[in-house]
C-alpha cells in the first residue's frame, strides 16, 4: 500500500468520478467508460471498503460552459470531509478548464483528502504533487483548447473553398463533392418558389404566411439528419417563412458565420447565451454565384432591405409593415420640430379615429407632447398629391395588375398539381405495400388499408381543390384589360371604392414616399409637410389646423355662420327645415331639426330668434294689408316692396315702414276693388300670340 494512503482515509468513502464530453462518446467509446468504472475495483484494492460512483455527467462537456451535478455533488462530499479519496482516470476527466481544477485541489487540501488517476496518487497538501497536479490541470485545458483549434481551422479552410459542411435548407442537397444543388424533387422547387413570388408581391412575411394559410397551401420543411432526404410539408408560420427569406443560399450564396454567441456570466460561471445576426460586411465567408438559386443576389438584397424596414422600432429608419390599421401615414410622419417619428393612436367611436401623435418632449423631459395632428384632412391632402403624381402611370400599373392576378392564378393551380402528383405517387405505394402483405396477418394488413384508404382520401381532396382552382381562375380577356385601362381614368374613385384594400394602399405611399415632415406653424394655425419623394424631389404645401374645440365631425362655418343669421329671422324649427331643403348636414352627417338647430346655437353663443317690431315676415305683411300671400309675393317679385332674404329658402323680410308706401297702398287698393296688379316688373316682357 502507498505510505500517502493512511488510515483515516480508508475510513471514509472513495468516489469513483466518471464522465464523458459527448452523447456520441457515451454510445461508441465503450471502452473507455469501461475503464472509468474499474477504476471502483482498484479503489477496492487499495484498501477503501466503500465505494460510491458518480456518473451523472455522462454527456456533459467539462469546458466550463455546462452545468455539471455530478461534480457539484463530488465538491459537496469533499467539503463535508466525506471523501478519502477522488478517483478519476486522468485530469481531463474532472475538469477541463482551471477554474474547476484549482477549486478541487484546494478543497482536497483543506480536507486531506487524496487525488488517485491511472498515473499515480497525490495529496495536494505535499508541495511536489500539487505542482504536479497544477500542470495536469493546465496541461487538460490545453489540450481540449488546441483540439478545437485545430478542427476549426480545418472546419474553417473547407469551408473557405466553398464546401457545405452543414445541413442545407429545404430546396437544396449536397453531393458527393460536399457542393450544393438544387433539389431535383419538382414540387419543393415550386414551393420554395412561390415563397418568394409572395414575399415580392405582397411585401410582408407576415402577409405571405395568411395567404399561404389561407389558401391551404403547405411549405417543405427538410427533417432534421436525413441530410435533405426526408421533407415534412405543413402550413408555414412567419417565422418559418423569414428563415427562409433571410437565407442567402437560395440567392446562391455561400455564407458562413453569419451569426455569433453571446458568452454571459450566470452564477460565476460562462454561459452561452442567445446568437444574434451579424452585419453582412463582419461575415467570415460569402462566395456569391456559388451555385444556382431560386433569386438573384439583388433581389435577395432588396428583400433584406423590406423586412428590415418592415421591422419598424421606435425611431428607426424603417416605415414599418403595411397593417389594417386606418392611419394611411403609418411610419412615414416625423416631426419637425424633434424628428422623431409621429405614433399612432386611435380614439373615438370604437377607436377608430386615427391621430399621429409625437410623444419627444414627454419621454425626455416630462413636457407635454410635441404636436398632434388628426389623420383625416391630412390623409386626405397627401393621398391628393400622390395620386396626381401616379396618374400618368395607371395604364402600366393596370397592366402590371392583370399579369400579377394571372401569376398568381397559376402559382396556385401548379402548387395543387405538384401536389396531387405526389398524393397519387403516395397511394400507389401504399396500394403495392398493401397488395404485397399476407391477407391473413390481419395486424399488418389492417394498418397498410388504413395507410392506403388515408392516401386515397388525399388524392380526392386534392383533385377537388384543383378543380376549383380551375374553375375560379378568371383569364384576362381584351374585355376585362379595357375595364382596367377605365379605371386608370378614374384612379380617385378607385382608391376610395370600400372594397380597397387599406394594406394596399399604404404600400403604394411606402413605395413613392420616403418619409413625410410636418410641422405646425403656430402663427397661422396651418401645418407646413414636406413630402420626401424616392426620387429625391421634395414638394411643400399647407393645410388648415383645427383650431382648439374643433375637430373633423364638427360643422362647417358656413353652416354657423347661415344658421346665425336664420336665428334672426325664424324658429329653430323653420332653420332645420331650410337647412335640410338647402341640402345641408350636421358634422356627423345627419339632416337637421330644432334639438340640434338649438344644440349648435347654445355651443357657438348664438342668440335665439325674438319676434323684432320693425320688420315683419311676408305672412305677417299680408294680414297687415289684408291681401293673400300670393298678392304680397307678387308685389315683392315686381320690385314694388322692398324685401331681402338671408338665403334662397329662407322667409322674407320686409320693413314695417315700407308696408304704407304709396305704390304698395295703390296696388293693394286696386286687388280690394277686384282690379289686376298692374305689370311694373322690367324683367316680364309680352309676347304677341300668332
């Protein structure tokens, strides 16, 4: 027995530690964890009569980077003095990194207890063996440092060659020379195809996942270690789709480190945290044309460029996706007083009033809110100016319309081809395993028929979506291209047509607008925007600003201003009833009557009607004068009494004096002795009958 062995050691427990860095290692390098577990039979041996092994780290890496309860457990034990003695088959078994090394051979010194590996036994508390112990420690994290030197820069120098040595995305396969290609299997061709048609047309991920889940149709997705072989099809979600739109292999690119780990400190110890995406100019390799893609390169660029500025963040440069939302300026307002980007918010009836609020002064310095503006006048003035700018181009956006619906009719239907190829290729292999079993081994046999009966209800749904398909699907005839070259004519009308869709109609004001400034001009209660054309050219203008207590729903000024003047001539009642034949309506498009003749009134301080003594209306001047209506407006029409109205509807009003003039008295005698008014009006001409 070794003099370092004593005898309180052999009253304690000896604990056998044993690991492996890799589930890989576990499975295939037997002979190895035979080793690490006979070393219970030579702690036996040496004289210890109890024995525990620790195994559970088994799989666990020993870099530091992983959590290990095997050897918190081994700590625990040597702590409490438990432990005689740590066997271990080498160094690199306890502790890869020094950390963990140091802490075990300073706790083993505290609690005399002994380090036993196949080389020897050592007690850290003899200065020869703790060196020793020092440069095993120093020697294992070495070692494990230059392995994955070494296979990186090997991993690395293929890869800078242009080898894949990875597991490619849906779409692709590698050959035998480690290459990349594209997938002979038709249909995943088509589908990965039609990702991103739809991402090109409709200018969202989010928007190309609905109409893919809309329309029923699945995405490829390859099974993870079957090296492409295996395609699993379901429907996609958005974060599917943007993986695949972020790929640069489908723009036949070869990319590598296009992402880095994040190394955080939890507990003391080195984690890896989340990956984030690197800048394209810090990527280790890009090989571009490496091999054929489903895009071009600049296409895949610009598609970087759309979902970066669909990600809309706060003050960021990006405009933000095209959502649902009524606020048409969504992404596009700054301030011009701060230049941080206006907000939306919505208010009203069932929010759906929409207000551009900028929020600076409040989030930095506690002030109220830098400006805010309502969305409907302004809206209305810009989506003006960008439709007399787009004119001239309605007939080719026509054409282009009718080629996008045609494109999208036949993505469709070739999407359902490829697949009910498939489905009948699917049924005919189960129809043959079926054929092939035993009809008696039932077990089998019931299964293979429901496999087959399953295949053959797919073919069914699947025929059935192609004939819709077909039938649904509208050419674009010579008749209907004339329709859209009409509608070019009458493009205001179309955008405000309820069956516009609001997504749509953002994009097109992304697509020529860069960004809108708009800033109050106090002074002159207007807004001064400034539009920011793609092209460069910038196009100032004015719009009217509300003043405080006004708002869109409120009523025009020419209506109080009408309804002032009716208050002193006539009742609510009789103002409602010629406002409505003057065809006017309330901020909230209704017709009128008194409650809200009066409502208005008592807002703007407008005095009620009060019968005056010095004029009277033409009723009042007929019982005056004791004639009809008809003789009074008669006399009025010739020009003989003198009378004004406010507006055409509106009552008459004549002086009370002028009721004793001597041409109104003569005319009024001469109707008392049943004579006719005679004709004094210059405007009435008589005409001789032939």
């Amino acid at each position: 027995m070794n003099d370092k062995i004593r005898r309180e050691h052999l009253q304690r427990t000896a604990y056998v530690y044993v690991r492996q860095s890799t589930p890989q290692q576990v499975r295939h390098h037997l002979e190895s964890k035979e080793r690490q577990y006979g070393l219970a039979d030579r702690a036996r041996q040496l004289g210890f009569s109890t024995v525990t092994v620790i195994d559970e780290d088994l799989g666990r890496s020993g870099g530091g980077t992983q959590e290990r309860p095997g050897f918190g457990r081994l700590l625990a034990f040597v702590c409490q003095g438990l432990a005689g003695a740590v066997f271990a088959l080498e160094a690199s078994r306890l502790a890869r990194n020094n950390r963990d090394w140091h802490h075990l051979v300073d706790l083993c010194a505290l609690a005399e207890t002994l380090l036993i590996d196949s080389d020897g036994i050592y007690d850290p508390r003899q200065l020869n063996d703790r060196l020793v112990l020092g440069l095993k420690g120093t020697m294992s994290e070495f070692e494990l440092n230059l392995m994955r030197q070494r296979a990186r820069e090997a991993f690395e120098q293929k890869v800078r060659r242009g080898f894949a040595m990875w597991e490619l995305p849906v779409g692709f396969v590698r050959n035998e020379e480690n290459g990349i290609e594209k997938t002979p299997d038709r249909q995943v061709q088509q589908a990965v195809t039609t990702v991103f048609q739809k991402f090109r047309q409709l200018g969202s991920a989010r928007q190309a996942t609905i109409w893919f889940r809309e329309e029923q149709i699945p995405v490829p997705h390859v099974k993870p270690g079957t090296a492409g072989n295996e395609i699993v099809w379901a429907l996609p979600s958005s974060g599917r789709l943007l993986q695949m739109l972020r790929n640069p292999c489908y723009a036949g690119a070869f990319a590598y480190g296009k992402t880095a780990g994040r190394t955080v400190i939890e507990q003391g110890r080195a984690r890896q945290g989340t990956r984030y995406r690197k800048p394209k100019s810090e990527w280790k390799v890009l090989i571009t044309d490496h091999h054929s893609g489903y895009i071009s390169w600049e296409e895949y660029v610009q598609n970087q460029q759309q979902i970066d500025a669909n990600a809309m963040c706060g003050d960021g440069e990006g405009s933000g996706a095209a959502r649902t939302g009524a606020a048409l300026l969504s992404g596009l307002l700054r301030c011009g007083q701060c230049g941080r980007k206006l907000q939306v918010v919505y208010s009203g009836n069932k929010g759906r009033v929409p207000r551009y609020i900028c929020r600076g002064d409040r989030g930095d310095r506690g002030h109220a809110r830098c400006q805010t503006v309502g969305s409907l006048r302004l809206d209305r003035a810009i989506v003006r100016c960008v439709l007399d700018a787009i004119q001239p181009v309605g007939i080719e956006a026509a054409i282009n319309v009718a080629a996008s619906t045609r494109a999208e009719d036949d993505a469709r239907t070739a999407s359902l081809e490829l697949a009910l190829e498939r489905a009948r290729y699917e049924a005919n292999r189960a129809r043959r395993q079926f054929d092939a079993v035993d009809p008696e081994n039932r077990l089998v046999a019931s299964e293979l028929e429901t496999r087959w009966n399953r295949a053959l209800a797919q073919v069914s749904e699947l025929e059935h979506r192609l004939a819709e398909a077909k039938d649904t699907a509208d050419p674009i005839t010579s008749h209907t291209k004339a329709e859209l070259m009409t509608l070019c004519d009458q493009l205001p009308a179309v955008w405000e047509h309820p069956d516009a869709p609001v997504q749509l109609k953002k994009r097109i004001l992304r697509t020529v607008l860069n960004d809108i400034i708009i800033k109050p001009e106090q002074a002159l209660s207007m807004y001064r925007v400034c539009l920011h054309w793609a092209g460069g050219v910038h196009t100032e203008f004015t719009i009217a600003r509300n003043k405080t207590g006004q708002h869109g729903r409120s009523a025009d000024r020419d209506v109080i201003e009408l309804i002032a003047e009716l208050a002193k001539v006539c009742p609510d009642k009789s103002a409602a009833a010629i406002l409505n034949r003057l065809g006017y309506k309330t901020g909230q498009g209704n017709s009128w009557n008194a409650s809200r003749v009066a409502g208005l009134r008592g807002y703007h301080e407008i005095p009620t009607f009060q019968q005056q003594h010095d004029w009277v209306t033409q009723e009042q001047a007929a019982r005056e004068l004791r004639v009809s209506n008809t003789v009074v407006k008669r006399l009025i029409h010739e020009g003989i009494l003198p009378a004004k109205h406010v507006v055409e509807c509106a009552p008459w009003i004549i002086e009370r004096k002028d009721l004793t003039l001597p041409a109104v008295q003569q005319q009024v005698q001469n109707v008392r002795r049943g004579r006719k008014l005679s004709k004094n009006c210059a405007a009435q001409q008589q005409f001789a009958l032939d």
